[in-house]
C-alpha cells in the first residue's frame, strides 16, 4: 500500500481524490482503476451513459457502496481507509461514520424522511450527529429553509410537497451538516419538466455564494454547461475525456464523446 | 327447546365479569411482552452476529411450527424439572408472550423490509447512528404497515386467553368451566363467554382500525 499516502500533505491538496479506484459487481467492473481530483470549491459535473459508472462514483464518495482497490481521500483524509500502525487498513463503521459528515449527499428521489416536518428533517442529523443544541438547530434549519425558498413550508410533512419542494428541503437537509463536498446524484430526474428550474436556481446559488465543493451527476447538458467549472465525461468505467465545459460540450475530441453528445442533442 | 335460564345468568354473570378482568389482564399483559419481545426478535436478525441471527430464527420457527397449548404445558410442567417453578400466571405469560413475539417479530420484519432503501441511505448520508437510524427513521416507517398486522394478533392472543385455563389461570374460559362442573349447567356460562368474547373482539378491531388512520396521519403518511 505504499503508492498510498497516509494522508495528503503540502499545499493546494485536493479536497475530493480517487487513486486508482476500482469498483466491481461480481465479473461486472464498475469502475477501473479511476483518478480523479476535485480542488477546494471546484464544481465537477459527470456525464455519460447509464451505465457509465457515473453514479457509482457519488455512491462511493458518500461511502454507501465499499469499494473493491485504490483509495479515496477527503480533504487530504483518507476516507475508505484509516491508519493502523502506519499502514492503510479498511475503514471502521465509526470512520465512515465520521468521514461522512464532511460530505452531503442529495438523490434522485429525495428521501426525505416521510414521517418528519421539512424542518424536523433538516435538524434530525445536526441535533443527533453534530450534537447542535434544538434551538441551534432549528436556527440554522430556517436559515436554510430560507435560502432554498421552502421556509413558508417549514412545517409541512414531504407527502404535502411537490417534487421540487421536496428536492429543495433535502439540499437544505443535507447543508445543515455543513458539509464540504455537496453530492448531486441526479437530482432533476425525477422531477417534472417546469419544476426542474426551482431546484437548479437553488444549485446554482450555492455556486455563486458559496465556497462548496460539488459533484453532480446530471443529464442536462444545458445546465451543466452553464454552471460546471469542469465536466467529466464517463464511458465504460472510466474517464474517457474531461475539461472545461465550453471545451467539452463545443469542442469534444474522443468520438464516443461527440457521439453520446449529438445522441443527447437529438433527444431534447 | 332451550332452557335458558335467565335468573341463572344472573347469578354467575358476576363471577364472570370478575374473569373477563384477568382475560383482559392476560391478554394486555401477554401482548405487551409480545410487542417488546417481538421486536426484541426482529432487530436481533439484523444485527451483524450470525450467530444471534440464527439462534432468534430457529426459536421463532420452532415457537410458530408447535401448538401454543403445548408450550404452555411445557413452561408449566417441564420447567419445574429444571428447578424453575413458575405460578400459572408467570407460566401463562411466559409462554403466551413468547408465542405472540415469534409472531409479531415477522410482522416487523416485514414492516422494516418495507421501508424503502433510500430512507436507509438517507440516514446513512447523514452519518446517524443504526440506534438514531432505527429509533428515529426506520421503526416509525416500519410501524404503520405493520400495524394491521400487530391488530390482528392482539385479538389473537385475546381469544387464546382460555388457553392459558389448562394450568389453571383463573380467566373466563377456566371460570365457565367451573361454573358448569358446580353446576352442570353450561348453555348459560359458555354462550356468555362468547357473548363477552364478541363484545370485546368487534369494538377493538374497529379501534385499532380507527388508531391506525390516526398514526398514518400523525406520521404524515399516505392512508392505504
């Protein structure tokens, strides 16, 4: 394990790397051997087809999924690993566990927790995790309802939202813990057509205003060409091309990038 | 024709009203160790030791696949073999708890397996505890589909109350029979029983079926 540091030092250190990162389901590989860093404050959206590994990549960066070799690091911090008498073993439950918090992560689906109020969902981690005092949290909790336009619906149970309203509870939700990386797995895919602006406004915000880092999974180009300080465009488990937006989205240079980019053209 | 004797009913309608209070007793009691028992089980097959898993599983199979009168019979009689004398009542809870348990715990792994996979990912993305993530997310999602379910059970074990007057818990069956052995009359003291059985049966089902609108609205929940 020696090509993997024990933590990331010196400076301008990456806030999310994937070294050598491989991930398998049975003979099926997933991901192979990925690299890829994401600075502080850098906004990274992944494209490609289903299939591609793209969401692979946010699940294993949330920690939800184990991953089969390399390392992953957070803010320097190796995250599917921790050191046991200098070396590099597997990560405990409590690592993980810890690791997490500096990571948010929004779905497809929201998973808001259908029994609790928007705010109720929001201050649940901070209160049991962060060990915010209540009325902390429900301060904090507000602020964020605010920012992402659902404050009037604070009290409202997720049954009684629509789709937009709900993805924008669950960013405030996942904000609340402070993270330092943000994960967007999809978030409008689910969402019907004229909503889909409220949420991307929300995202868009926190480009602007804040010094998050973010990956996004998406399928609209558009919005990803607007907002993404680079795109990555997955094929096949790996990073078949990657750059700027303009460059990736006007000027791709693999084919299978122009070919999936003009089959995503065809369709919208 | 029928005798019916009305002065008769009477007569031991208060020794049996005196006996519906131990049934009830029985059964709440019986059901409130199955409710905590019974979760006890289900989340004891979620934990990470196998060995605990398989251990729970096999006893709820055992419990579900042998006749509850026997192992009532069996806490009662055997257990004294072993040195562990019980009274009827203690003997009586015991068995019809752990009965009423095995049952109820695949009533809440069913309600747990129903909770969808995002709500697990949620709370695993925001770092709670499985204690936080349980108390908190899971258990209140797994609870109102498993409630029709746990309502069932509870008349269930109401009406397998009398069984518990083979070891001779003084309940309404263990009574009738009395009546009727003192008296050899039994179309009054067994109709009443019935009688008692239905007018308890009828009003809890429809309050639990009432109970279970009001928890899915409180948890904001969609009604079924």
């Amino acid at each position: 394990m020696n090509e993997y540091p024990l933590k990331l030092e010196g400076e301008n250190i990456p806030m999310v790397r994937f070294q050598k990162v491989t991930k398998r389901y049975g003979p099926l590989v997933v991901l192979d051997s990925l690299d890829l860093d994401v600075a502080e404050g850098e906004m990274v959206t992944i494209i490609g087809p289903s299939g591609s590994g793209k969401t692979t990549v946010l699940r294993m960066l949330m920690a939800l999924e184990t991953i089969d070799e390399g390392v992953i690091y957070v803010d320097g911090e190796p995250l599917t690993h921790m050191e046991k008498n200098g070396e590099l073993v597997r990560a405990s439950n409590k690592h993980l566990r810890r690791m997490r918090t500096s990571i948010g992560m929004c779905f497809q689906h929201f998973n808001l927790f259908p029994h609790m109020t928007a705010l109720e969902n929001c201050i649940e981690a901070p209160i049991q995790v962060l060990g915010l005092d209540k009325q902390e949290a429900i301060d904090r909790a507000r602020d964020l309802l605010d920012m992402v336009g659902m404050l009037e619906k604070a009290d409202e149970h997720p049954a009684r939202l629509s789709g937009g309203q709900q993805q924008r509870v669950a960013i405030a939700r996942s904000l609340a813990m402070r993270p330092k990386v943000m994960l967007f797995d999809e978030v409008t895919s689910a969402l019907d057509p004229e909503v889909i602006g409220e949420v991307t406004q929300v995202i868009r915000k926190l480009v602007d205003k804040h010094n998050l880092t973010m990956l996004m999974v998406t399928h609209q180009m558009g919005f990803a060409k607007e907002i993404s300080d680079r795109v990555c465009f997955f094929y096949d488990g790996s990073i078949e091309e990657q750059g700027p937006p303009s460059q990736l989205f006007d000027t791709p240079q693999k084919e299978r990038t122009q070919q999936f980019l003009s089959a995503v053209l065809e369709a919208s | 024709m029928f005798d019916w004797r009305w002065e008769f009913v009477w007569e031991i309608l208060p020794r049996l009203a005196q006996a519906t209070g131990n049934t009830l007793l029985a059964a709440g009691f019986g059901y409130g160790i199955a409710v905590v028992l019974g979760l006890t089980f289900a989340l004891g097959q979620r934990t990470r030791f196998k060995l605990v898993t398989l251990l729970i599983r096999e006893f709820v199979e055992f419990v579900r696949s042998t006749p509850l009168v026997l192992q009532i019979f069996f806490v009662f009689y055997v257990g004294p073999q072993f040195g562990i004398m019980l009274r009827p009542w203690t003997a009586g809870m015991i068995a019809i708890g752990l009965h009423y348990a095995s049952y109820l715990s695949e009533v809440y792994r069913a309600g747990i397996d129903s909770v969808p996979k995002g709500q697990w990912e949620a709370a695993v993305s925001l770092s709670l505890s499985p204690v936080r993530t349980y108390s908190r997310i899971i258990i209140p999602q797994a609870i109102p589909p498993a409630f029709a379910g746990m309502g069932n059970y509870l008349v269930g074990i109401l009406k397998d109350t009398p069984m518990l007057s083979v070891i001779g818990v003084a309940e309404l069956m263990h009574t009738a029979n009395s009546i009727g052995s003192e008296s050899y009359r039994f179309l009054e003291p067994y109709t009443l029983v019935g009688v008692i059985f239905l007018a308890i049966s009828l009003p809890t089902a429809a309050l639990l079926r009432r109970a279970e609108a009001k928890i899915r609205l409180k948890l904001g929940l969609k009604l079924r």
